[in-house]
C-alpha cells in the first residue's frame, strides 16, 4: 500500500470516529421533538420576527459536528445581527452576525469552530452570508487574531 493511499485510509477512519463521536455526544443533549421543531423554523420568520431564543436553537439544529464541540465546550452562538435580504430572483434569505459565547470566545480552535459553523450554516438554503463579529477578535491573543484574520475563511465586521 503506498504512503498517500494509508494516510487517505486513516483520514477516512479519522473522519468517520469523529462525526460518530460528534452525533453520540448531540445525542446526549437532544431532545429529538424539540430537535425537530427547530429544524421546522423558518430562519427568514425567526429573524424577522426579532430573534429570540428560538433562533439560536434554530441555529443550533443546523450546525453538523462543530455543534458537539459547542455543547461539549460551554460555548455557544450569539446572534448580534440578524437582516433579511432579497435574492436576486426576489426570494428572502438571512445574512448573520455571529459571535461566540460561553468557553468559546477565546479558545485557540476558533479557526476551525467559526469556519465550521459559517459552512454549516451556509448549507441551509435560508442563509445567504455568515460574518462574525470583529470585537470577538479582542478575546483571542495576537497569533490566534492575526491567523483569524489572514486565514482563517471567515469575514468579520
């Protein structure tokens, strides 16, 4: 077996343990009707509608394995901004501003949590722009902030 076909195999391996793990861990927490009423929720109605706790568990549903690691964490999503914009084709769709709460704000995987939960929710036809909240970047030391910004696949503002 050559060397980039093992490493693909624990890759694959790896990937599998951890959406497991991830779904186990969800479980533990879900209440699988309230799991689902969320999911039912209307992102365009929650936010035109001002928010509120429904839209931060509807939020919560549509994130994949980066949710675990919120739950698992203490952390959470704030919404700081909610709007809803019209679609080319006239449709109505979300943009938010997220920001970290709870154990999260100034853990050193951020990278990989924000991107995680930008492409999440990205995945949700509601949602058209996902952008983070540029104070968070106070929470986290210079090297953390300055590859945040640089490269971190995330927009703040």
């Amino acid at each position: 077996m050559a060397e980039d076909d093992l490493a693909d195999m624990y890759a694959t391996e790896v990937a599998s343990s951890m959406t497991e793990e991830a779904n186990l861990r969800i479980s533990e927490f879900a209440n699988p009707e309230e799991e689902e009423r969320l999911t039912s929720l209307s992102l365009v109605k929650l936010v035109a509608a001002g928010g509120g706790s429904d839209l931060i568990g509807a939020i919560m549903v549509r994130l994949g394995e980066v949710r675990a690691a919120l739950i698992g964490h203490g952390g959470g999503v704030v919404v700081d901004q909610g709007q809803i914009v019209e679609r080319t084709d006239g449709s109505s769709g979300v943009d938010l501003q997220l920001n970290l709460d709870g154990a999260c704000v100034a853990c050193g995987a951020a990278p990989g949590t924000l991107e995680a939960i930008q492409n999440d929710l990205l995945a949700d036809s509601e949602v058209v722009r996902v952008t983070f909240t540029a104070s968070m970047l106070e929470s986290y030391d210079e090297l953390i902030r300055e590859f945040l910004e640089k490269h971190g696949n995330v927009t703040f503002v």
